[in-house]
C-alpha cells in the first residue's frame, strides 16, 4: 500500500515517527523488540515475522541506528542505550561494547530486509 492510499491518521504517524530523533527511534526499538528478548535469535525472528508484512520499521530503525553510530555521544550514552532502554547485560558494557551491539543489530536488520526482499 502506497503513503497516499493509507488512511490520514495513519499517514500522520508515519510522518510523526519519521521525524522523531534518531536516538529516539533507537531507545523504543531497544524497548520494544530488544529488552525482552532471551537472546539474538530470538529478536531475528522477532524480525523476520515482521518483515513478512512489512520491512518499514526495519528501514526506519536501521537509519536510526546508522546515525546514531555516526554520532559523537557523551561518555556512557550508547552503554546507558543498550543497558537500560534495551536491558541488554553485554560482555563489554562500555560505549565501545554497546556500539559493536548496535552494529550488529543493524547488520541484523540489513540482512532481514534484504531476505525479505
């Protein structure tokens, strides 16, 4: 279904979520499909289910991540990221450790898309 042919409120919240800050984005995806999880197997299948229907959060969230890691954060930003909004315990709880985490989900979800394409 095109962005025009979809109902306004949902165009509306497309819009909203599209201009939402990248960080943002980050932290519900991590809230959301991470915090939960047992472990990255399971958050793949998480995504690939979606992906059956859709692959919109996966592209949203996916440049959400790329900016984030392309950004300079003060120190325990991305380790308070992954720690806290996604309850992720890492080997390496540092930024150094919680951007390899953040790059590995986005790879996660460059392989998803591209599956389901």
């Amino acid at each position: 279904m095109a962005m025009p042919d979809l109902p306004e409120p949902m165009r509306a919240r497309l819009a909203e979520l599209n201009a939402q800050p990248p960080l943002e984005t980050v932290r519900e995806f991590l809230g959301g499909h991470v915090a939960d999880a047992q472990n990255l197997d399971e958050i793949r299948a998480r995504l690939v289910r979606i992906a059956e229907y859709s692959t919109l959060l996966h592209r949203r969230v996916l440049g959400a991540l790329e900016a984030v890691l392309a950004t300079s954060w003060p120190q325990d930003t991305l380790a308070r990221l992954v720690g806290w909004d996604g309850n992720w315990v890492l080997d390496d709880p540092s930024d150094a450790g919680a951007a390899q985490f953040l790059r590995d989900l986005a790879q996660m979800l460059r392989e998803v898309i591209d599956a389901a394409a």
